[in-house]
C-alpha cells in the first residue's frame, strides 16, 4: 500500500516541519528560477564609464572643431588631441562592451536651432582636458584591475594634452 503524505496533521490542522520545509524550498528554487529569468542589474561601474565615454566624445569634437579654426601648427595639434580622444572613447566603449555584455550607450546628439556663439578655440580645449584628467583620475582610485589603469592612462594622456602639448609658448621664446 502507497502512503501519501498529508499536508495537515490529522487533528490539529497545523502544517508539519517536514511540509513547511519542504513547501520554503519550492518557494527558493521558484525566486531563484525567476531571478535568473530577468537580466541583473548593470555593475554600478557602467555609470560611471558612460559618463567618461561622454567626456572623451565631446573633447574629440571640440579639439576637432577648434582645430578647424585654428592656424597650421596649433591645428596639428589639435587634430591629434582628437583623435588620441577618440581613442580613449573607443577603449572605453569596449570596455563597456565587456562589462555590460550589450554595446555601450550611445549619446544623441543635442539638436539645437540657435547659431553658435563662437567656434572653440584652444582654450576651451585646454578647460575641458583639464576637467577630463581630474574627472578620470577621481574614477581611477575608486577602480581596480584593468578598469584602473585605462582610467590612469586617459587622465596622464590627458594631463600631457593640456600642459604639454597644448601649452602656451613661454614668453621669452624667439
């Protein structure tokens, strides 16, 4: 003869320890299973890339359109400020690649109807290395790993832009 298990006990109409346990399990395996059945949210790193991707895509387009209006060797410079920023986006955008497992975030384009005031000039560059380097350097000691040292090298590659490469001529030069 087969027995089959009450849910109750006989006269009490309590649940037994064995069902209660047994019944919690189900309970486990069937969260769990709907946990593993929705996406899990994004590291919070992935914040924080993003907004450094954005940094790295706007300095790109403002070295590019400063160098746009600028004279031969000051335009050189520029051009390849934008294109070591775009660099720096590219790496970034796989790294978010990586670490989201979907492709990186992608910023729309502000459609704006008023003419701009002026082109950017050096300056504004220079203004807006400076604010990247800081910004990435902050990141960089929040960070571990690989995500460390990418953020250490857009901040030195950053730095060197703006003090280096895109530094005023000392004064008493010929």
């Amino acid at each position: 003869m087969l027995l089959v298990p009450r849910a109750f006990a006989p006269d009490t109409g309590n649940v037994s320890r064995r069902n209660l346990l047994a019944g919690a399990a189900v309970l486990a395996v069937l969260a769990a299973s709907a946990a593993a059945c929705g996406s899990p949210p994004p590291p919070p790193e992935v914040d924080e890339l993003a907004a450094q991707l954005d940094r790295a895509r706007a300095d790109s387009r403002l070295a590019a359109d400063a160098a746009a209006t600028a004279r031969p060797p000051l335009a050189q410079t520029l051009t390849a400020v934008a294109a070591e920023r775009a660099a720096h986006a590219q790496a970034l955008t796989d790294e978010l690649t990586r670490l989201a497992g979907t492709d990186a975030p992608t910023t729309t384009p502000s459609t704006s109807t008023a003419a701009p005031v002026r082109p950017p000039t050096a300056r504004d560059v220079v203004a807006a290395l400076r604010q990247s380097a800081e910004s990435a350097t902050d990141l960089a000691v929040q960070m571990s790993g690989y995500r460390a040292g990418l953020l250490g090298s857009i901040a030195a590659a950053c730095t060197a832009a703006w003090q280096v490469a895109l530094a005023p001529p000392p004064k008493d030069a010929p």
